[in-house]
C-alpha cells in the first residue's frame, strides 16, 4: 500500500512544501527514511512507532519506506513525525486519502501519541497560501500564529487519535480566530532621562530616518535608558512587517512560547562575549543569529569596545544591505537583517566619571576607542558624546518632549520619506542606495560647500560623507523642509564626533 501526505521543511526563513510518502511492502519488518533526512527525522522512527500503538493502533509488520521528496533538500527537526504517521496510517486504510489530499500537516508527536509544538508554523502557513493549499494542520499550540495568514483552513489537533477523527470527518476542529489582545502601555518615556538634549535630539533623528547610533560617555549618564527608549519613538510595526518579523521568531522557535504574534519592534540586547555566529548567524544548516532576530526593530550593543574584534567587523554586511548571507558546506541561508543598530561606549576602558578624574592616559583613552575600525564607524550614521551631568545639572534639567510628541514627530518625518520612496525605492532615508542620493537629497551651494570642506578636514570617506548626506536629508523631514540646506548639514556633522577625534 501507498499513500503520501504534504508537510513542510524550514530553510532558513521561509517554508518550502515536502511530499511525505509513505509504501508498505510484504517482507521482513523494516523501517527506513530516505530523502536527505538529519538525525531528528531518523529518530521520528521510535516516536512513530510508539504513538501509533498508545493510539490503539499494531503497527504493521511490513517493510515501511518513508520518502521526503524534493530528495535535495535537507530535512531536519521533528515537524514531519505527524506526517509521516498519518502516511503509515493512511496506507493501512484508516485515514481517508481523498480528505488526507487537501491537508498539509505539521506536528512532533510524544511517544503517547500528544501532538508537540513544531517551529516554522506561520512560514508553513505562508508557503500554503502560496502553492494554493487550503488547509493545514497544526499543534494546537502553533494554532495563533498558523491562523494569522488569511486565506487557508488551519484545523488543529491535541494527539494523533484527534488528528485521525478530523481528517476522516468525525470531528470539526477549526482553530479560532487569534485573540484581540490589548497592546501594554510601554512605561519607559523619554521625560525619564534627565538632561542630555543633544543626545535625545539625535535620537529623534536616528528614529525619523532609521539611522544607526552610537553613543558615548561615562557610565551613569543614560545611554542604556536613552537605547531603550528608542523603540517607545518608533512607529508601531505594519500588518506586513508583523508577518515578517513574526516568521523569523517561529523560524527561530521563540514565537509559540509568547502565545501571539510579534506585534512590537523586537529589541535585542546580546552580551559583549557573544559569537559571530551567535550574532550574525550561523550553524549547519544555517540559522537566524540576534541581527536577524532584531529585524525591523533594534539591535543594542552595550560597552561596543568589549565586543571582539571579528565579531564587531562581521557587522558590516548586514549594516550595509540589510541582508546576511551565510555560506556552509550544507547550503546556503539568507536572512534579512534591517535594524537599526544603537551602540553603547565609556570613553576609556575603566570608565572613569569624567576626563578630570580619569585614571587613564590619553593615549589609552584613544587606544581603547581604537578597538572600533574605520569602516565600521563609517556605516555609523550618529556618534554623540553624553557628558556627565553635575549636580545642578541634573536637578534643574528640564524634562523635554514626552514620548509621544516625539513619536507623532518621527512620524510626519516617515510620512515624507514614504512618498518620497515611491521613486527611489526606499522606505526610510537610511536607505537610500548611493545612485539615488543627489537625485533625492537635493543640496544647496552652501551646504555643498560645507560637506566639501568636511571631507577635507574632517577626514571623511565617501561613505563617511553619504551616511551626512543622509543624517541631513533626515534633519529637513523633521523641520518640513524640501531642500537640504547648510544649517541641516552642519548639524549632521555634529554627530560625527568620533571622526574629529581621530583627526591629526
């Protein structure tokens, strides 16, 4: 007997479709998984075995060969245990084929026969609703994010006895509508930062452009409160980019444990000990590493300097594309990574309060700072300097502009910016590719005057003097002006402090 059931295989961020078939042939009692599978695919065989007979079911005594065809694709996890019983069931004649043909069917199954959460359920979702299958069956814990993608049928299923009662139409278990849950009020506000006006002012611009920022300055003077609240400025996430963003964490096995979708901009906040792989990404097969994980959200970097050095350079491709690229001998992943990077700096290596009392020297100050290479403060659009505060300082700073006025502030800037990418092609300023950036960004004779004496002073490289161009254009956005003008540009160079301290 023959049967063959659809499931699905995860590489890299998407889903792509796999026919699970399934022969039983007169011999001696063996079972083997052909069709490129990983370990966990070879194991399923003892869970198989196990929950077919807590289920009520002998299991037959034939030779089982269990194909998963495309046959060039690696197949890893536990997601093809549920289809590849119900094709051994199927091929006894306990499951209806013709209703067995309209499913897809994800699952990892108990050795009692229970149905447990698999990762990749809403990229399964979206490869259905792109071959055209109209229904598919879940874990019932995998049901909020499978029921996100509109136009397939998600049924759900506790164990394999269930599994069996819906597919052969003793049961109806539709999976409800994903829950309206209330969004919580983010208690962090910009008004909790006493002072620093310079480095909320850069914020604001870093958040209305979608420009990366680092910042530097003793300890205590709000750099770690200042990155958090960056995500509280941000326009909430789109439809489409919840979608996305969500893929990504069911890919990575982290959305089914929050019950719901990724409605808010990821923030994420790796240790300084953490591996390029750990980072960018990596493994075999590929997978999606903190960059990839911080899509359309935030990346923060505290104490920038104490990061390894390859770590730090390996940031470079996803800064400049938005996309990494991972080669292994297993194939290679793709996975889009634009976030926006917030990075965190002492001025010197023991973090002294202020240069009066710093015990370090100058020239251990600089080298410490020097842990940072040119190329990859290049791609830096924003570095401020946060002094310390004295005491009168910050009793008397004004609290500044809530969250909120900010936000609605930000969001005018991105308004712009969106009409403006209906021909260049880019949603924010930040990514604006080089070709496009005079077409865009028109300058005035004097602002261009001021960007060529930059460079000449300055030290500033063409990249160094697009990512200004970039930072100014954001700057007019924000004031509601068309044409970028000296004083736009003067105050992007303002946030280039770290290429005037490295300049003889």
């Amino acid at each position: 007997m023959h049967a063959h059931v659809l499931s699905a295989a995860v590489v890299g961020v998407e889903a792509v479709l796999v026919r699970v078939e399934v022969d039983l042939t007169n011999g001696l009692p063996q079972y083997a998984t052909v069709g490129l599978p990983d370990s966990a695919v070879r194991e399923s065989r003892e869970r198989v075995k196990s929950a077919i007979r807590n289920t009520g079911v002998k299991f037959p005594d034939q030779r089982v060969t269990v194909n998963l065809a495309p046959a060039d694709i690696r197949k890893e996890g536990a997601a093809f245990d549920l289809p590849i019983a119900l094709g051994i069931l199927a091929a006894l004649g306990l499951v209806r084929l013709d209703s067995l043909a309209e499913f897809a069917v994800v699952g990892e199954l108990a050795l009692d026969g229970q149905i447990q959460p698999v990762r990749g359920a809403l990229a399964v979702g979206l490869a259905c609703r792109r071959r055209g299958i109209a229904k598919l069956l879940v874990p019932r814990e995998n049901a909020a994010e499978a029921t996100a993608v509109e136009g397939i049928r998600v049924v759900v299923a506790a164990t394999l006895s269930d599994a069996l009662d819906v597919l052969n139409g003793k049961v109806c278990a539709v999976a409800p509508p994903p829950p309206n849950v209330e969004r919580v009020a983010d208690d962090t506000d910009l008004t909790d930062v006493r002072g620093q006006a310079h480095a909320k002012r850069a914020l604001e611009i870093a958040a209305a452009g979608g420009h990366n920022l680092l910042l530097v300055g003793p300890p205590g003077t709000g750099k770690t409160m200042l990155a958090r609240r960056l995500a509280a400025i941000l326009p909430p996430l789109s439809r489409d980019e919840v979608l996305e963003v969500s893929t990504i964490w069911s890919v990575a096995g982290l959305l089914h444990r929050r019950g719901a979708l990724v409605d808010v901009r990821p923030f994420r906040a790796p240790h300084h000990t953490i591996s390029v792989s750990g980072l960018i990404g990596g493994g075999s097969p590929p997978r999606p590493g903190e960059v990839t994980l911080a899509h359309r959200g935030v990346l923060f970097l505290d104490e920038l300097p104490e990061f390894q050095q390859h770590v730090l350079e390996s940031l470079r491709q996803p800064l400049e594309d938005g996309r990494v690229a991972i080669a292994r001998a297993s194939g290679v992943g793709n996975f889009p990574a634009r976030f926006q990077l917030v990075a965190a700096a002492n001025p010197c290596r023991r973090g002294c309060p202020t240069i009066d009392c710093c015990l370090c020297t100058p020239a251990e100050r600089d080298r410490y700072l020097g842990r940072l290479s040119g190329p990859l403060l290049d791609r830096i659009d924003l570095h401020v300097e946060m002094p310390a505060l004295a005491g009168e300082e910050y009793a008397g700073a004004p609290p500044g502009d809530d969250s909120t006025t900010v936000r609605m502030r930000v969001a005018c800037a991105r308004e712009r910016q969106r009409e403006r990418g209906v021909t260049t092609g880019a949603r924010l300023n930040a990514e604006i590719a080089g070709r496009l950036l005079r077409r865009s960004c028109p300058i005035s004779a004097d602002g261009q005057k001021l960007l060529a004496t930059a460079m000449t002073r300055l030290g500033l490289s063409a990249r160094g003097h697009d990512r200004v161009v970039r930072v100014a254009r954001t700057i007019a956005d924000l004031a509601g002006v068309e044409r970028v003008g000296a004083e736009h540009c003067a105050e992007a160079l303002q946030y280039r402090g770290l290429d005037r301290r490295w300049r003889p």
